[in-house]
C-alpha cells in the first residue's frame, strides 16, 4: 500500500531526525546559512547514461553535479574528513554524490561513511542517487543510519526517459530505449517508498528541459508525494558541452520558479539549490573546495 501525504517536519518526526534536518543545509534553508557540508568523490562510476551528463569535463570555477577534480578512496576520504572538519567547524554533514552513482559503488560508498562515523559518530550522512538500485540497498542504508536520501527522478513516462537516458545498466545486462527507462521507473518509485515508509526524508531532485519533461514534472511531483517523499527539488538544465544535449537551450529561470510554485501546492520545494559538485566543500553559497586540492593522502 502506496504512503500517501506529504512528510512534514514536525512534533510527530523523532526529535534526533528533526535536529539533523535543521542541521542539514539542502533540507532547510535556515541551515544553509549556518551550516557547511562536505561532498567525497568516492563513487566513481554510473550504471545510466543522463543525456546532460558529462564527467569527464572539470573546471574548477565550474559548479553542477558530476564534477570533480579527484576520486578518494574511502580511506583518504576519511582522512580529508578529518582535516576539513578540524578547518571548518560548522561542518554538519558528509554526503556522497558522485562523480557517477553512490549505489553503483556501494561497497566504496558504505565503508566512506562507516569510517567517519567511527572519527565522527554526531555527523549527518546523506547521499544521492538516481534510484535504479534502491530496492537493492534500501535496507543497507536504512540499517546504516542514513536519514537523508536524494534521489533524481525526472519522469514517469517511459517514453520520455528512454529520451532522456541513453541507457540503463542494471544487474548485468545493458537496456536501452522504453524497457531501460522502464526498469530505472519502477525501482525509483519502489525505492523512494521504501525508504520514506522506514523514516527516511527523501529529496527528489527533477532536471527541468525545456521541451522534453518540463509538462510532466506536476506529475512527477505529485507521485513522489504519494510516495511519501519529504520535498522536490526542481533544477535547471546546464547544457554541458560534450553531452547529448549540449545544444539544447539552458532552462529559464522565471520558468523555473513559476514551476516550483505550481509544484508548491502539493509539495514543498527546494529554492536555494547550487547544482553542487561531487566534491564540494563549505556553505552552499560559498565553496572551499579549493582550499584542499593540494591535499595528498
């Protein structure tokens, strides 16, 4: 039986998921002008292929998901940790976004984050994902302690994904087309249930094209609210160079809003979003990572 409602926090959320949210900056904009987080790149590669994705494109002036200017092993993840948290104080929360998907590299992803919660038990954890191994990991991340899952969703048609996804691969076997955005649908939509029913706040992230799904994100919206995700976070297209839609055009910012505010009606959504990359470090309108480039671990 599907969840239905949207999760809200309040008295009824326990009382140590409500102190992490209010301390977690992309779940609440209060936080974001108080608290620091901290992106590792442990998660190298990706079972999709996003049609506005490219990887292998880095400036460091550059900010949008997928970029880094290095991969760490989860133990020099730990290690830059360590050093970061000692530099930046206001540092609440460690996420894993990349560069490629947390749960293609699972293994990577959970041994990152059991050795930080060893050096750091009060530190909040989050990671994000496009969804298609959820119904796999869901109890795994549910058992580790992680509160905060972001999952990117950006249809419910088939039709559609297959053009935004220029393949799926999933345990195994390369899909392509309907079946492919087919399979990553429905392990989305199992996924984010799971996880919302076992009390973890979900922040479904949708990429606006103009053109290809920006009709159907109201849609999309009130699905995952079924679901019983805790809020949206509606994006922009970054036309990336070398991508399949490189030349497609950048998403209107007015659009942007007056979609968020159609959305709003039946979910809260996220407007203070920076597009961040796989390894960002400090306030979300103030990137350090920089600073610790020259580290060598």
């Amino acid at each position: 039986m599907l969840c239905s409602g949207n999760q809200k926090l309040n008295s009824d959320q326990p009382t140590n998921l409500m102190e992490q949210t209010h301390r977690h900056p992309c779940y609440s904009v209060e936080a974001h002008h108080k608290y620091a987080r901290m992106h590792l790149p442990v998660a190298p590669q990706c079972n999709i292929g996003c049609n506005y994705c490219n990887r292998k494109y880095d400036c460091v002036n550059e900010s949008r998901p997928g970029v880094t200017s290095q991969i760490l092993t989860p133990t020099s993840a730990e290690q830059k940790f360590i050093i970061v948290k000692e530099k930046i104080p206001n540092l609440s929360v460690v996420g894993i976004a990349g560069p490629g998907d947390a749960l293609a590299n699972w293994d990577k992803t959970r041994e990152a984050i059991e050795r930080i919660k060893q050096a750091n038990p009060e530190m909040i954890f989050c990671l994000s994902t496009n969804g298609l191994m959820l119904p796999h990991y869901g109890p795994e991340i549910v058992e580790l302690g992680i509160k905060h899952v972001t999952v990117t969703m950006n249809t419910l048609t088939p039709a559609t994904g297959a053009k935004i996804y220029s393949h799926v691969y999933y345990q195994g076997k390369k899909y392509t087309g309907i079946e492919g955005a087919s399979i990553l649908k429905e392990n989305q939509q199992t996924g984010i249930q799971y996880l919302a029913g076992q009390g973890v706040l979900v922040k479904v992230n949708t990429v606006m094209i103009k053109g290809i799904n920006d009709q159907e994100i109201p849609d999309v919206v009130k699905r995952v609210k079924q679901l019983g995700a805790f809020m949206t976070n509606i994006m922009p297209l970054i036309p990336t160079a070398g991508s399949a839609f490189a030349n497609l055009p950048a998403t209107d910012i007015k659009e942007l809003n007056q979609m968020r505010d159609i959305c709003q009606i039946d979910l809260k959504q996220m407007r203070h979003c920076k597009q961040c990359r796989a390894d960002a470090i400090g306030m979300l309108n103030e990137d350090r990572s920089q600073e610790f480039y020259a580290l060598q671990f």
